[in-house]
C-alpha cells in the first residue's frame, strides 16, 4: 500500500488516539532499519547517525544502538544542540552515548576501514522547503561521503530534501542507496524524479500503525489509495508458496522460447536457461535451421532444442506458455505478429516481438489471450509515445487502450493492467543496466505463466526475483554494479527465492 503523506500523517495521528505509544512505534522502527542494514551488511563496519530535530532522528538512535549491539562502531553527527531535539529522540540520544564506542563527531574521519553506512535522520516527511544551515551542509556531507567514499546511505522514511507529496527533491536533497519507509510507502517515493535519491525502496512494518490501518482506517470511504502498491515478500509468498512434496514436472508447465537469430544467439541461451532456473517443468527452445546447429551444441542440457522450418509452426507445439522476442532480429515480423495475436495460450512479448507490433498495434487489440509485454523505455515509445506523460500514467494509458498486462522496465519497473492498481518493484541495483537482462526475464516470467499465474502475478514474481537476484549477486558474491552480468542474475535466482520466502532482504 502507498499513501499519501496526509493520509500517513493521518493514520499516525489515529494510532496516538487510541493509545498507541510513540515510544513502542521508535523502537520498532529502529529495530527495523538495523535489521535490514544487517541483511545487506552482515559483517560490522562504521554507522553514522545524521540527527535533525525530530522523531527520523530517533529511528536513526534507536537502530544505531541495535548496530551497537552487534559489534558495530556507531557515530553520531548532530545539526542542532540536544535540548533542541524532541524529547524521545533526546532520551535514546543518551542512551546511546553511555554504549562504548559511541562517539559524537563533529567530523567524519577522512580513512574508515571497511563498510561505512550513513544514516539519515534529518528530516521527516512533515518537512517542507529546501534544507538550509546546518541541514544542508550535512545533507552535502552525506552526498560527498557516498561519492567520494564509497559510503552506503540509508535514507529513513525518505531522503532529507525530498517532497513527500510530490516526489520532487528539492536543490539540497540525500542521495541514498536504500530507503527504509516507516510503516507504508509514501507516494512521492515513487515518483519519477524521486528514483535517483531514493535508491532501493525497503517497508520497515510497524504493527501499531498496520493494525489502525486496517482495522479503522479502510472502513472510512474513499480513505484508502487503491492507484498503486509496492511489490513486497509477504505478498509474493502467498502467490508462489511452498511445493508439495509429491510434485512432478508436469504440474509446473511445458514453456517454449522462440528466441535468437544469427549473432544474437546468446539470447536464446538466456531466456530458456532462466526458465529453467525459475521452475518451468519443460523448457524447449525453438529454432530454425539457420541456427538450429549452433543451439544444440551450446544450450543448458536440460533445454530441449527443437528445429521447426517457421515460426508458425509453434500452433502446433503442446505448449503452456510461450516467450517470445528477444534477439530474433525483424526478418520474420510478420509471422511474430500472427503468433501475438493469435496462438491461444498465454505468452511473454519482448526486444524485436515487441518491435514487431510498432507497424501493427492492431494485432493486441485483436487478440483475446493473456499477453504480457515486457518493454524497456525505447521499445515502449515505439509502441506508444510517451507525450509528456509521467511513467504511471504512460503505463495506465497503454493497458487502458490495449487490455493487456505491461511491465515497463527501469529503475522502479512498474506493472500495470486495465482496472488494477499499479505495482512497484522494490528490487534491484545499477548494474541491471547491461545487455541480456531482458531475455532472463522473459524466461523467468515465461516459467510462471506456463504453471498457471497470471500474468499480473507471473511480472510481479519475475521483477522482483530478479531484481533480487542481482542485489545477492553483488552483495554476497563479490560482484560489483559494474561486473554484473545478466547470467550472474540467472545463477543467483535459487538464493532469491529463498530470500522471498524467508522474508528478509538477504539470503542467508
């Protein structure tokens, strides 16, 4: 669920109402955010608590004394005097300078050793304004220390110098890596113009608030915000859970992967292998003979490679689910387009099926069977000019006029049907930004949709999986943004899965 500011304030001012401690709400927030520092962060390193006035500086407090706990060195950087500081922050303030090791900073030290994690606790989402004064040179301090020194911001409820509303940051604004949000997301986290300081989007639950929410909040009409909600663990969990253990391949789908065409054959190989790693019972790549040699001989051995002399002839194949595009080049368009439209089982449409459709959008209005298009920006603009149009509303205007399941790739991929709320991808890092990572993910939503999700649920499972994938594959394995690679995705899935089940943000 995503709210508005107004309605986070609202829900908050309800819970105080009726009898919810602030102080319980600090502390579990607190514990919250450290908890997920710790999950990407295993091994202790440096915290720093930046410390504004109010109660973000306490979230802040609290999880750097949970750090401590740990075996964490923690620092404090104040920007007002302490008896300016509300009064729960004061008090956790004192707490936790009676810890050893905790020290006051008026400086950063120039060399930290090891990982060093800022925290941010400036300001609150009652902010208003550009920061100025001593929120603004710390708020450049922060930005200078996760440039210069390779520092990891967590940002806490949403960065300091960030319209909450709006989603617009203002000239001083946090650059964080991880937003932890308090409670429920906030809308102008998601905004277009908010990705770049937001980073990674984390929900710290606060059972206070949730259970207000639910149990007075919803019953007001027209309270609740039904345009849009994130993709988080716990509602994934009940879409995919847990295998019975009599299962066999056939109850988990037979998919078929039209992809590759000569000096893109890699995109074969990675599409099926990835619909193999996502649970597809049977995996058959098809090709014809002027690749059919080359595919046999190099495709994972679990793949069935089948030669077929047309593309056409897949209406006979026994499929449950088909992907479809990436690497196929534009020669056969026209019998990727008569496959779109009409082959009757539920298919994946991305890279040159996609480009397929530019000249013959028709084809999706005609057809009456369960698409799911999986287009990066460029591809999308082709289909359907963006005009000026926020990614949301370009997103609800495509489904609006083509009655089928879109995921809009980027940095915050979003998924969009006809009369359904919008979804947000919580998942992910920078180095995602590299060739081959669109073919995994068509094998990997393929693999849903042959075992019987819809397409809704067959996209939110795939992003998140893999955006998943690549943070453990960079966070745990050594890879760096600049080193990942779309097969670093595949390998890392198993780990994803588990991540989703068990509900944490790592895998072990």
């Amino acid at each position: 669920m995503i709210l508005t500011v107004s309605q986070m304030q609202e829900v908050e001012r309800e819970a105080f109402q009726r009898g919810v401690e602030p102080a319980i709400l600090m502390e579990e927030a607190g514990e919250g955010i450290a908890r997920i520092v710790q999950q990407f962060f295993p091994v202790p390193g440096v915290a720093v608590a930046y410390c504004g006035k109010g109660n973000n500086a306490g979230d802040a407090l609290v999880a750097a004394r949970m750090l401590a706990h740990e075996g964490w060195k923690i620092g404090v950087r104040l920007t007002f005097p302490k008896n300016e500081m509300a009064l729960l922050s004061r008090a956790h303030l004192q707490e936790l300078e009676e810890h050893d090791g905790v020290s006051i900073l008026e400086k950063i030290p120039k060399e930290t050793s090891g990982t060093l994690v800022l925290l941010d606790g400036l300001l609150g989402i009652g902010a208003s304004g550009n920061p100025r004064d001593s929120l603004k040179d710390a708020i450049e301090e922060i930005n200078f220390l996760r440039s210069h020194h390779s520092a990891f911001v967590v940002a806490i409820d949403l960065p300091s110098g960030l319209d909450g509303t709006t989603g617009k940051p203002f000239p001083c604004c946090v650059e964080a890596d991880l937003t932890a949000t308090i409670a429920f997301a906030k809308e102008g986290l998601v905004a277009d113009t908010a990705t770049n300081v937001v980073g990674r989007i984390a929900v710290v639950p606060l059972s206070g608030l949730t259970r207000i929410f639910h149990t007075h909040h919803l019953q007001k009409p027209g309270s609740r915000r039904e345009g849009a909600s994130l993709i988080l663990p716990e509602a994934l969990r009940k879409v995919l859970p847990k295998r019975a253990f009599d299962v066999h391949k056939g109850l988990f789908g037979h998919v078929g992967i039209l992809a590759g065409s000569p000096g893109f054959l890699g995109a074969a190989r990675l599409a099926s292998a990835a619909a193999l790693r996502a649970g597809a019972g049977l995996v058959t790549l098809y090709a014809l003979p002027e690749t059919y040699d080359m595919l046999a001989v190099s495709t994972s051995p679990e793949v069935m490679v089948k030669p077929i002399k047309n593309y056409l002839d897949l209406f006979e194949e026994p499929l449950d689910a088909l992907g479809i595009g990436p690497g196929l080049g534009s020669k056969y368009s026209h019998e990727i387009g008569e496959i779109i439209e009409k082959l009757p089982i539920p298919s994946v449409i991305d890279a040159d099926a996609l480009n397929a459709l530019v000249q013959e959008k028709l084809r999706l209005l005609k057809c009456h069977y369960p698409r799911l298009l999986t287009p990066h920006p460029g591809e999308m603009e082709r289909l359907f000019s963006a005009e000026g149009r926020s990614r949301s509303a370009w997103a609800k205007d495509f489904v609006d006029h083509y009655r089928v399941t879109l995921l809009l790739k980027g940095a915050r991929t979003l998924i969009a049907e006809y009369a359904q709320p919008l979804l947000f991808n919580t998942t992910g890092n920078p180095g995602m930004g590299s060739g081959g990572m669109g073919d995994v993910l068509t094998g990997v939503t393929t693999a849903f949709l042959a075992s019987g999700h819809s397409c809704r649920n067959a996209a939110q499972l795939g992003a998140w999986l893999c955006g998943r994938s690549a943070e453990i594959a960079v966070y745990d394995s050594g890879n760096s943004p600049e080193s990942l690679v779309s097969s670093d995705v595949i390998a890392h899935l198993g780990m994803a899965f588990h991540s989703m089940r068990v509900g944490e943000f790592r895998a072990n």
